[in-house]
C-alpha cells in the first residue's frame, strides 16, 4: 500500500512513542513529548509528522520551525536536543517524510532543514542535495554495569582520584525534581563559559512533561549544592543533559564527583548504558569526557539549504562568537538570567 503522511495528534502518540521505542535507532530526543514543550517553552511551531502504510507507523519526523531574528529561519530536527533526525523502517517510508520536509522549507521560507543522526544508515537513506557536517560534535556514550566497584575501576586512574577527592571531602548527592535548584547552580556554570542560559521554565516544562524518566542529581558540600545535572532517563540509558557547578566546585572535585552519583545511581535502577552527550573537539567539555575514559563517537549532521543559502554555524567555537563570549562572562548574574532565555531560544 502506498504511505501516508499525518500529522501528529493526542490519539497518535501512543503509537508514535510505540514506533520510536522499539526502532533500533529510537532515541530519547524522538518522543512526542517534545512537541508539547518547544512551543510552550520557546514559542516553535512544531511539524511533527509520521508516515503510516496500512494502518501502522513506518517513521516518524520531529520537524520544529526555529525562527529568530538572530539567529535566522531554520527546521531542525531536533532542536536543542543530541539526537533526533527523521526515524524510519525503510528507504520508502524516510523519502516520504523528508518530501513533507522539503515542501515545509518551501511553505515556511526556511532558509535550511537540520537533521542530527546518531546512526549512519538512516543519514545514507536521505537522496538529493545534502550537505554533511560531521565534524560539529561528537556523542560519548558508554556501557555500565550493576556493580560500583566495577564502574568505578573503569573510571581512568586519574579522575578516578578525582572521583575519590570529592568522596574524601565529604561531598553527599540527593535525587529529586528539584530543577529551581539545578537552575540557581547551572545559571552561573554556564554565564561563566560565556552561554546564554535557559530560562527556569523551560527546566520546569522538562520535570512536568518528563516527569517518572528524569530527575535531578544535586551534590551539596554541607548543606551548599556547589553542583547539578538534570538527567533523562530511556529504555536501560542514562542521559546526563544540563549539568554544572558553581565557582567552588572545582576545589571539592564535586562535577566529578556529580557525574560518580549518576553512574552510581543509574546503575542501582537499572541502567546498562551512560550517555555522556554531545560535545565539540576542543573543548574542555570534550577533555572531561575523554578523560572519564568514554571514547568519542561522530554525529551526523545533515542540512538542505535553499538556493544561495549557507549551512548555519551557531556552533560556540565559531570565531565571530568570540567577542560575544568574552563579554558574557562578564555580565552581572542577574542580567545573564535575564537576557540569555531570549537569546538562547534561536541556538537550536
């Protein structure tokens, strides 16, 4: 039978999260529940769309029009996520829905579409004019297994060490939904890498929509919380996404220690897989990783651009950024706060 395209819908979600669950390439960043928390945290239109054949999905498409005066007129697929391009059971049911794809650039007027693949297969089923950017980030992802004494001697000897400074220092963790707290710690993490920060509702959205896979993991030196990581919780994985520390964390080993208490703690419910998240080469993000002994991993960008359109580059080591980052770090908290959720909006 030919395949049909819809439009996601309330009665469709069930079946969509069905699909995404079991597809061998089904991540996190594919569920419905995203399309509920782009609009209602940074006003996106979403064009989530699935393509069925005889009543049963074959793929699905989560498309959101991201569209700002800085930052330009894009659909990506996925926005603000790791992963999250068009899924799909076979070469059939992918063309179909990156057609759909391509006449919403026309309808929007969007300057280029964005997808971001995990797995190579479903980035060589996409046909026409592509450009591949493989070099923008890099994914880091591990197995753990149910033991501590077994995770913990994987860990590289030297952060091992650092591991065990934060242990000898006294550090304690607590798990909960405690994202205004997370928010306070992250605030200030990321103003002083120089990065807009989200505002405390998008976080407020993530523990409402998600609430049962996610959690917060909040490392206090006394009753202090010097660091914290919102973590996402899929299938047998673990997924550390917004994490940091304040100014004192260094000195206590506490980010190291943070990320010891998630491993620790994901493997006791369950969790057989650490995803450490994207990263880019350079970076000390990307140091942190490697050195936690996870090897990197390329991602997959691919983008359609519109005639005598260039490829977007919103990446942080873009060197017109440069002057941007440099006078970030120098804001007052509290006007970062204020101004970074209406800049960060357009950096999908």
């Amino acid at each position: 039978m030919a395949i049909t395209i819809r439009p996601l819908d309330v009665a469709s979600v069930p079946a969509w999260d069905r699909f995404v669950d079991e597809a061998a390439g089904g991540t996190f960043f594919h569920r419905a529940a995203w399309a509920e928390v782009f609009p209602r945290a940074f006003g996106h239109t979403c064009h989530y769309t699935f393509a069925e054949r005889d009543g049963a999905i074959t793929g699905v498409l989560p498309l959101v029009h991201v569209k700002t005066a800085l930052f330009g007129n894009t659909l990506i697929s996925t926005p603000f996520c790791v992963y999250g391009g068009p899924l799909a059971a076979d070469r059939e049911s992918m063309a179909a829905l990156d057609a759909h794809a391509a006449k919403l650039m026309r309808q929007t007027g969007a300057t280029a579409t964005e997808y971001r693949f995990l797995d190579a297969s479903a980035a060589d089923w996409l046909d026409g004019e592509w450009h591949a950017k493989d070099d923008l980030y890099v994914t880091f992802r591990k197995p753990i297994g149910p033991e501590d004494e077994a995770n913990m001697k994987a860990i590289p000897r030297k952060q091992r060490a650092m591991v065990r400074k934060g242990i000898e220092r006294g550090l304690t963790s607590r798990a909960d939904q405690d994202v205004d707290g997370l928010h306070a710690v992250y605030a200030e993490s990321v103003r002083n890498l120089g990065t807009p920060v989200f505002g405390r509702r998008y976080f407020r959205l993530l523990a409402e929509v998600f609430r049962g896979c996610m959690d917060v993991v909040t490392v206090l030196e006394g009753d202090r919380a010097v660091a914290a990581v919102l973590n996402f919780y899929y299938r047998d994985e673990v997924l550390p996404y917004y994490g940091g520390g304040t100014a004192a964390a260094r000195e206590v080993a506490a980010n190291d220690f943070m990320y010891w208490e998630v491993m620790r703690r994901a493997a006791a419910r369950g969790c057989r897989t650490f995803d450490f998240g994207r990263s880019k080469a350079g970076t000390g993000a990307f140091a942190f990783k490697k050195n936690w002994g996870f090897t990197p991993q390329r991602l997959l960008h691919r983008f359609r651009v519109a005639a005598g359109q260039a490829v977007p580059d919103h990446n942080p080591l873009n060197p017109k950024y440069r002057l941007f980052i440099a006078a970030w770090k120098r804001l007052p908290l509290p006007v970062a706060n204020t101004l970074g959720p209406l800049i960060v909006r357009g950096v999908g």
